[in-house]
C-alpha cells in the first residue's frame, strides 16, 4: 500500500470509527500440535485438509494457509496429495462447480442474503474425526463447517451476495453424496393496514364446507364459499407483483363477514411463498389494490417484514371500536342509563352459538371500555363502542339467548337487533 492510500485509509478509519481491518494473523502452534502435524505429513491430505486439523488453532488465515505456515515451521515436505484426497474426497478443489450448482438452482429468483449448510455422509464426517484421533490433533475443524464457510465465501464472491445465517433469502443445501444443491427459497413477508369496505366479503379464503376446495354443485366448482376474500383482493398483486407460489394471509384478529373494517385499517402481515422477485413496488402496490379490488378493499402502510411480525400481529390483542346500529324502539335516556351499567365492569360471554362450530364453548370475561349514543331515531339507534379484545358486540347487545350477561337487551328490557356493524378502529401499538 502507497504512502497516500495508508493515509486515506487511516482518515477513512478515523472517520468511520471503525472499519472491518483484517484480525492480525495469529498462528503459533505449541509444540504438541506440531508433533501432530508431523504425524500428518505421510497421509496424502490435500493443503486444505491437511492445514484444516489445526483450523481450530490460530486465526486470520485459510486453511490452505496454515498448511503452508506448518510445512514451513516443520522444514519437512508433506507427501503430495493422494487423487482423491482421504478426508474430504476433493470436494474442496471443487468449490467452484458447487457454486455454478448453487446458482443453477435459483435462477430465475431474485436473492441478496443467503445462507449455506451441507448435507455429508455420516461416514465421511466418521473417517474425520477418526483421523483427528490418529494424529492426536484436538484443534480440527469439521468439513461440513469449513465446506458451508468456503462455499459461501466463493458465492460471495461470484455474485455479490451476502452469506451468514441472519434473514436469507435463500438456504443452499449442498448434498455432498447426490452431488446436488436443494435450495429453500424463503418467504418475502409484506405488512401493512387493511380496510374492507364492502359487506360480502370474508377476511380469508374460505374453501366450500362440501367438497373442502375441491368444486362441487354447490360451489358452482369454484371450490369457494364466498367468490373472493380480502386475503385474494390483497394478496393478488402482491403475488403477481412478487412471482410468488401463493400468499398466506395472517389478519390482528378478524371481523364478520359482514362488517366493515373502517379507520386506520387493521394490521395484517402477508407472506409471499416462493417469491421469484423480492423487490416491490410497495406505493404502486397500494393503488394496484384499490384498483383491481372495484375500492372494495384498500391497504395502507404496506412495508416488508419479516416472520417475527406475523407472531406479533397474531399474539396482539388490542381493543377495538365499534359503530353499531341496533334495531330497537327504546326511548334513548333509557340506552344511556343502560350503558353507564354496563361499561368498564365484566360481562360474561359464553362462546356464541354461531361461532361454537370452532371455537370451544366456554365462558369469557370481556369488558366494553366505553359505550356511547351517537344517533337515535323512532326505530333504533347508533352506538359507538370501544371493547376489549374477544369480545362479541353482536352478543352483547342482542343478549345470545342469555349466552352473554349482562347485555343491553336485557338492561333496556326491549329486544334488540343489531342492523349493521363496523369496525372503526384496532387500536394496536405496533405502529
Ligand atoms: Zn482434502
Ligand atoms: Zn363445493
């Protein structure tokens, strides 16, 4: 390095505070491992085989390197490499042809991060170890971790990729006796804010209870109940967008298929399967929703995410607020004296009988935080409510046939009906 650059170097050092300079090269074996080595010389391994019974030893050089330093501290010549060598039968001068597999095997799939593992022979990784035995070396690195790491190094440095086990867009398994690498492509996940504006729909597909999804007369073939879901009317473009295999669509909790979802949206978090492009136009996608949905369903706030998100959206259990327009003629003093009852004391909802199908019957304590009268007429009135999560509005206002205790039918002493229903917000922190 040039007196200039070793400047420039040490400003950019300076600068940054800190920069990947190389570990100083520390390799001094102690004098048993040295006898080892001479105890190694005769066997035919290759430089890397042979440098890596000490790969545990020392650090800031390759395997091959520490061969060479050992066969210089010997002063003694190793005997040339037996074709194949004994321990990693060449798989290590074959790097090159593992890379042009790994490729292969995703063409067609975009992918910045990945991470490798190999599949051995349990024999092979047997003769290694026994061969550590033999020469008395306790300093040997398995040929499966220094394969996956020299592998990886070689697809770096052929694609520009980044290797190393932290969120990999693609997992190469290299199967060393088939002599084939088995990529696992991971899911590109899509999180974001939805709000269904129509009152026909269901949150997710919902495959036909006769045939389960197979088509049938009662389905028309479709295989479907309802013709189309949030989950398809998002989940659409963003599949076509992405070149994916399918989507799953995980929802912060869901409303009734005949219930808005009004507001900020809810959150959700979409999981593209086997994308082959990972870099979306999020913004476009957002207008491509509203689009091709006829403004039945629109997204907002759409941004990537990762697995971890899809257990917070489903782990949340945050309140919620409720318009309700209830059928019923009850002078509206009386609704208002009803409502200072009910709200932020328990009610006690058994699972309702519309939901007991998949749901297990049990009692629930639920609270409706607040409660107010926002509209009334002759013939009913409009609430607006804020509940704790699981709670059943529908229930609870028209009673569930005592399934729910207390509720508003009962404290006006007037049926009610529940006309329409709609979510205005999910209040969730997750921002
Ligand atoms: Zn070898
Ligand atoms: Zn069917």
């Amino acid at each position: 390095m040039c007196a200039r650059h070793e400047t420039l170097r040490r400003t950019f050092v300076t600068l940054r505070g800190r920069l990947p300079v190389p570990d100083p090269v520390v390799f001094d074996p102690p004098p048993p491992a040295l006898a080892s080595a001479r105890g190694a010389l005769d066997r035919g391994l290759c430089a890397e085989c042979f440098g890596r019974l000490f790969g545990r030893l020392g650090h800031g050089l390759s395997n091959p390197e520490r061969a060479a330093r050992l066969d210089q501290l010997l002063g003694e010549s190793r005997s040339p490499a037996a074709t194949p060598c004994p321990a990693c039968g060449d798989v290590f001068a074959r790097l090159d042809i593992w890379v042009d597999r790994g490729l292969r095997a995703v063409e067609g799939f975009e992918w910045h991060r990945f991470t490798c593992g190999s599949r051995w022979e349990p024999e092979v990784l047997a003769r290694e170890e026994h061969l550590w035995l033999q020469v008395t070396s306790e300093w040997g690195e398995s040929a499966r971790s220094a394969f996956n790491r020299e592998w990886g190094k070689a697809l770096e440095g052929r694609t520009g990729a980044s290797g190393g086990p932290d969120r990999p867009d693609v997992v190469f398994l290299a199967d060393l006796a088939v002599g084939r690498v088995e990529p696992t492509v991971l899911p590109v996940y899509v999180r974001g804010r939805y709000r269904k504006l129509d009152r026909t729909i269901p949150q997710t597909h919902w495959p036909c209870r006769r045939c389960r999804g197979r088509g049938c007369d009662t389905c028309g073939g479709s295989g479907k109940t309802y013709p189309t879901s949030v989950e398809e009317l998002v989940g659409g473009p963003l599949l076509t967008a992405a070149g994916a295999e399918e989507t799953r669509f995980h929802g912060m909790g869901r409303e009734d298929i005949d219930a808005r979802m009004l507001g900020r949206g809810r959150p959700f978090v979409l999981e593209l399967v086997r994308p082959r492009r990972r870099t979306l136009d999020l913004a476009a996608l957002v207008s491509e929703v509203a689009t091709s949905s006829a403004g039945r369903v629109e997204v907002d706030e759409l941004r990537t995410a990762d697995a971890g998100d899809v257990l917070l959206v489903k782990e949340a259990a945050p309140e919620k607020s409720y318009r309700v327009g209830v059928v019923g003629s009850v002078p509206v003093a009386k609704v208002n004296e009803a409502l200072d009852v009910a709200t932020g004391r328990a009610i006690a909802q058994r699972t309702p009988t519309r939901v007991a199908h998949r749901r297990s019957d049990r009692v629930r304590a639920r609270r409706i935080v607040s409660a107010r009268v926002v509209e009334s007429a002759e013939a009913g009135f409009t609430l607006e409510i804020r509940t704790e999560a699981g709670t059943y509005v529908k229930e609870w206002v028209e009673g569930d046939g005592g399934r729910t205790e207390p509720n508003l039918a009962g404290l006006v002493g007037v049926p009610l009906k529940v006309g329409f229903l709609d979510v205005l917000d999910v209040h969730d922190t997750l921002g």
